[in-house]
C-alpha cells in the first residue's frame, strides 16, 4: 500500500482536532482511500503549550520553515493562519518544493491565491482550501465538481458564524451588540480579536474566493463594498421584526452583465425566506446557475469539527491522485473580471434617524430626501422616551447607493439629528 | 487534447437536455477538463418522436444494444429508466465492456447497485449516479468526497419532488390529493403515472442509495418501511397547521447500535423546523456526522436542468480520469448492515378518526388505546358537517409502531368509525 506523510503546521484547536483525527482514522483513511496516511512531523509556535493532544517527540519539527525541505514530507497542512508572515512564507515554499499544500487560510488565499495557484500547477501539486470557506460545509468542491458546466449567475450567503451569531442573540434576547459580543467570546463563538469578523473582512475574504470559482475569474479584490454588524442596535433589530423583516449579513457576489459586483453588509431579509431562518453560527450560501436551478448548502461554518471534515475532504482528495487545479480551471483560462461600484446600484432601504422632535423637523429630512432623489415608501415616527426625541423609520423606493450615502450623509450634519443616521438596504433573497 | 466519445441511450425531455447542454458547452468543457467531448452516438426508442433537438444522422444508433460493443464509445449515459429489461441489460454489459457509465436511473442501482459495483472495479471503470437522487443536488459527491471519513449517524429528507409539491399544494391552496395531482401533471411536476412517487417506490430507492453511501455498507432492502402520501387528506393536513406542524413526506436511515433503521412515510415536523420550509418540488438532504455536524443540502429534486447538471458532473469527473469505486470504497470494505423493523420503534404520533358521535364512542376508543398501551398527551373532539358526525384528534405519547398499528387496525372495526383512521408519526428533525 501506498504510503504519504504528512505535516500539520499549526497546533491551536483545529491543528489539534486534525491531528486527534487522523491518528484515530488511520485505518478509514486506508479503506477508503488505499492509502496509509501517515501524521509525520507537526510544528506550533510553542512546543510546551497546554493541548488536548499528545505528540511524541519525534514528530516535533524544529521549526515550520524546514517542512518544505525535508524529504519525506508530502503533504503539508498550514494552519498558522493570516494572509502574510509565517502562513505565507510556508505555503508559497513548501509549493515551490513540490509539496501538496491544504490549508484553512482565507485572509491568505483571497490575497495570494492567483499566485499560489499558477505555482502550484507550474509544480503539479493540490493546493486545497475547502476549510477556509464556510467551515466543514463542502461548498468549494460542490462548485468545482458537483456544479461544473454550469453558468452561475448569482452566489452569496451568510459567511460569518460569528455576525451571524451576533445578529441571531441580538434578536431572540434583545441584548445589545457589545453584551452579545462579550458572551460569544465566553463560549467561543468570537475570537479574542474579533475585528476581522465584525468588520466583514472575514465575510470579504470568503466571497473573493467563492465568486472567483463561481465565475471561473482571477480573484477580484477592488470596489468591494464591506460593512460589519458593529453599527447595528438592538432598536433596528427590533424595527426589522415590526417590518417583516429580520437582520443578516450578508456577502454577495453577482454577474451584471458580464461585470461583477460584490457587496458585504448587514441587511434586511424577508422574514419568511430561507436566509432568515440561518441562525447561530451556521454558514449557508445559495447559488443561482444554470441548468441547476437555485442550490443550497448549509452546515456549521467554523469549530474543530467542521473545518476538520472540510480538511479531511481536501487531504483525502489528495491521496486519491486527483491533481486539479486549485481554482477547477487552468490558471490560464480563469479571465479578469471587471467589477461593479456599488454606487449606482439600487435598493430599497430603511433608513433610521434619532432627531429632536421639533417644528420643521420632518419637513427637512422630506426635503433632503427629495433632493437626493429618495422616495419615501413608508415613514413611521415613533416617541423616542421623552417627548422631545423621536424615531423616524424611512422605507424608501429603490434608490441608488450614492443617493443614499449622500442623503445621509448630510442628514447627520442637521443640527436636529442626535446620532448618525442607521441605514440598511433591503435585499431579496 | 485527449478526445472522448460519449453516447446518450435515451432521448427523453432529460437526455434531450444533456444533449443540447453537451453541445452547446464543449468549449468550456475542454477549458474545464482538458479534454474534448464528443458526443458521438445517441439512442432512443423511437428516432422519428418529435424533440428539441436536432440530431444528424450519423449519430444515430440502429440498436442501443449496440453500444457496449463498439469501439469508438468510451462513456455511455443510461437515460431508459428502471430497475429491469433495456436499462439493465445495457448497464451491465457497458460495464462488462470496459465501458465508463453515468445514470439517473435510482431503481437499477437500488436494486443492482452491489453487482454493478462489483463489475466496475473489476473492469476499472466509473459507474456514476449522482443525478439518480435530488436531481442537481451534488449530495452523492458530497457523501462520497467532502464527508469522506466522517462518522454519520443519520441520514434524512425530502427526496421525492411530487410529493412535496402535492403536500405543499394542499398546504397553500386548500386543495384535495387528487386536484392537486391532476395540476403537478398539468405543470409537469409528476408523470402520467406518478405512482412510484406517490407511493414511496421513488423516495426508497433513493435513501437506500444514500444510506449505503453513508454507512458504508452495502445496500440494504429489507425491513424497510414505505408508506405513500394519497391517504393525507386536506383535513389532516388543516390540523397539522392547528397543531403547530406540517405534514412532509421524509425518507430517513439512521445507525442505531450499529444496525440500519430505514423509513419512508408522511409525517409531522414542527412547523419551524428547516424541513418543514422545503416546499414546492425542492428536494433537501439533512445529515448528521462528526466531525461536521449536521449539515444540509437542498435544491431542485427533478427536472431536465438539475438532472443534466448532475450528470455532466459525472461525465466531467470521468474526463478528470478520477476512477474511483462507485460506492466511493472498494466493494470488499462495504459492509452488510443489519436492519431494523420500525415495529419496536417509538414515535409520537397524529391519530385521526372520524366517528358517529354516540354515547360511549369516547370510552370505547381511549379503552383501545389504553389496552394497546397507547398514551393520550392530548385529544380533541371536533364535530363534523352534522352534528351526528365527529373528528377525533389524538396526539399520542412515544408509543410504539407496532401498537400504533395494532390500536388503528382494531379501532377500524369499530361500528361506529367511519372511515379507517389516518396516523402520522411525529417526527423531531
């Protein structure tokens, strides 16, 4: 029987996860792929560290950086993560040096991927990254095997466990963003630094390289419009469900004529759809394409166990000979695409304003609006505590992107306006 | 460029589709593949049928029987359909002949799936089948290839199309069973003879095939238990909404101690449930493993387009040269699995009878009940049309099949029932 060997860089809770696995999957690995895989070296920042595992000590690497050069290494699986440093100088050198690389680094294959994927077909090695999108969920090997040939118009999804767990807490315990955010850091749902995820980075990363397998293109980096979940308050969470609405963030990537458009921000969904009712830290993503039709996948988006399944898949991959180029298509035939502002896009959207409640008042935010060229659909004024404040909810018509950030951009300059204007576009799904 | 020549036996709307998708998309086929596709032969019953396509003569084979045997064919699509005669004879002497095949026919591989397995790795050729469950849905890649090595426990869903359709029409328009299949044949939701999809037929073959997939064993027909949907009627489906449920038709395996529980019927599932919100002819697959979790797939079940997207995955994972066994282990480690007979299983379950409403009728149904140790959580009398007529609803405890059976069987001699009583067992997804 053939036998590989494999190196597992990073040893935090998902390097330990893989490593508890594989040892005890031996034999599985072996029947179900006619492979003996065997877990050779391992490496972490620090040896001495406290884990659920124990490695003996001939597997520990002295350093990460001689992994690419040592012989008997086939296989090597990055999980230092961070799309620069140590994750970068090892995935590019262990490819240089003809190693299989597998990793769960979007941040690192979102900036470098189109590089490491012409190196990796110039050296006819695997690089993998199902785990770096939508946790154990194999949506990266559905749109490059299960959906081949088809024209995908459309693919977006939750993409952020974290946001997504925010949003939902937000909502069924109307709690405030940051009461949530310190109890989702207790159990483990957001990391001690969580600004990537909050700020829609995270999200960014995974929709650029979705929508590149999607539309067979270069990674597309520019005119990404990105917003986080930090600006939402519990008020909007609550003026969501009055609408019929409810509050997710969202990643979406569309082909508009030829051009792409790619967009990352909180926004309202019918409370009826699909998207809706993905709750917690589950990931989803939806794809529109043709001759398939609508196609869903969901699963946990992050944890040990998923982003092991999704390794595992990618390790196994390996082991079977499947030598296939990290984006599905040569490097070659994968095309730039140029991308779509969001400024003239449209949307309906609320739009909330805290404001003195004064004469005139309501005649000055009308007036602002009409001259943006904002139609108002629905206004809702609400007592805000005492009487002198009050709440004014806007459902506009479809309006353009610029006229909306125009608008409230200089509403937030009236001197009536208490706090910055809250916006949220309204997308179907 | 390697060139393969494929032949399409079967020409109906969904061999048809495959036809006009192979044709249209060779170029993209050869940038995704590398290699060139060509649509050699086709094949159907009757040549002279009117279809969409055009076909030039020299495509046209005299005899589908023809096919094993002629050089210049290297993967053969089976569109016939059924477990026996043309399909069958055509499968297994492709296969014999060194010939690669892709199918979506759920019958011939439910039923000779091991076989034709076994013939395939001794012939080192693919037997593929993902289009023979929901549709466009990539699950049989995604078992096989994204979960590989993970440990599933259950598996279930929503796999056969009409059905779902008909109950979601009954649901939303009020309309009875058989209204609304005279409509899903109009729209082409079901075939002029639906009956292996009304019946379950269609839904059993398909978790066979999932379960074995999942479990690693080999496919698994016994003790299975089917039931079909044309008993539910729009009353049923009306307390179902009262009751904070909605009726499904689910096909569910599920490892228990090691042996297989297999399950094909109607049930209810909570009202917010994910599968009590997969309507219309959407098909959805839940399934539960570690280390991923529970993970779900959904999208169109049926339907020329999903169904070619299926198989052109197939055909393009064929060109890739990725010869893997068709049950994604060798034959010899596919293991026999046990099954178990629902009789000793336990379910809370819907009960309805609709009585003569006479005194004692009450004491005479709870007095069966109670003798076949079935325990009432809650019960309501309504009265129906007349008063001399009335509904009794009863939600049990978890009792056991085998008395729920035995309670109805023995309720339905009662003089004072009028039609057999209607079950639905309750099932928490």
């Amino acid at each position: 029987m053939k036998k590989v060997n494999i190196a597992i860089i990073g040893l935090g809770n998902i390097g330990s996860s893989l490593f508890a696995h594989l040892r005890k999957n031996r034999d599985l690995i072996r029947k179900q792929t006619n492979v003996d895989l065997n877990v050779k070296y391992v490496s972490a920042k620090n040896r001495f560290k406290k884990r659920k595992i124990k490695v003996s000590n001939k597997k520990w690497l002295k350093s990460y950086n001689l992994a690419p050069y040592i012989n008997d290494i086939d296989i090597i699986v990055e999980l230092i993560g961070g799309s620069e440093g140590a994750a970068k100088k090892l995935v590019f050198n262990s490819i240089k040096n003809k190693k299989h690389v597998v990793t769960a680094n979007k941040a690192l294959i979102s900036k470098y991927g189109d590089k490491l994927a012409k190196l990796a077909e110039q050296n006819n090695v695997n690089l993998e990254f199902e785990a770096s999108v939508a946790g154990g969920v194999p949506i990266i090997r559905s749109i490059k095997e299960g959906l081949i040939t088809n024209k995908i118009s459309k693919i977006y999804g939750i993409l952020n466990g974290t946001s997504n767990f925010i949003l939902s807490q937000m909502a069924d315990k109307r709690m405030d963003f940051n009461n949530v955010l310190y109890e989702a850091k207790k159990l483990g749902y957001a990391e001690s630094n969580p600004i990537a995820d909050i700020n829609g980075d995270d999200a960014k990363s995974k929709i650029q390289i979705l929508s590149s397998l999607a539309f067979n293109s270069l990674i597309n980096r520019s005119k990404i419009n990105v917003e986080g979940i930090k600006n939402i308050d519990q008020i909007d969470i609550q003026n969501a469900k009055l609408l019929g609405y409810k509050i997710k963030h969202l990643a979406i990537a569309e082909l508009k004529k030829n051009k792409l458009l790619q967009m990352v921000h909180p926004c309202m969904v019918s409370k009826g759809s699909y998207i809706s009712n993905i709750n917690g830290v589950l990931n989803a993503v939806i794809i529109e394409g043709n001759p398939i039709g609508k196609f869903t996948i969901q699963g946990e988006g992050a944890g040990p166990g998923p982003t092991t399944s999704a390794l595992v898949s990618d390790i196994c991959s390996i082991l079977r000979g499947d030598i296939n180029p990290p984006f599905a298509i040569p490097n070659k035939n994968r095309k730039k695409i140029k991308s779509i502002d969001i400024s003239n896009e449209i949307f309906s959207c609320y739009i909330r304003l805290d404001v003195f409640d004064k004469t005139g008042v309501l005649s000055s935010i009308t007036n602002t609006l009409s001259k943006n060229k904002i139609s108002v659909k629905r206004l809702i004024q609400n007592p805000f505590r005492s009487k002198r404040f009050a709440s004014i909810i806007i459902i506009s018509h479809k309006i353009k992107n610029s006229n909306l950030i125009k608008a409230t951009n200089e509403l937030s300059k009236k001197k009536f306006v208490i706090n910055k204007p809250k916006f949220l576009r309204i997308i179907k799904t």
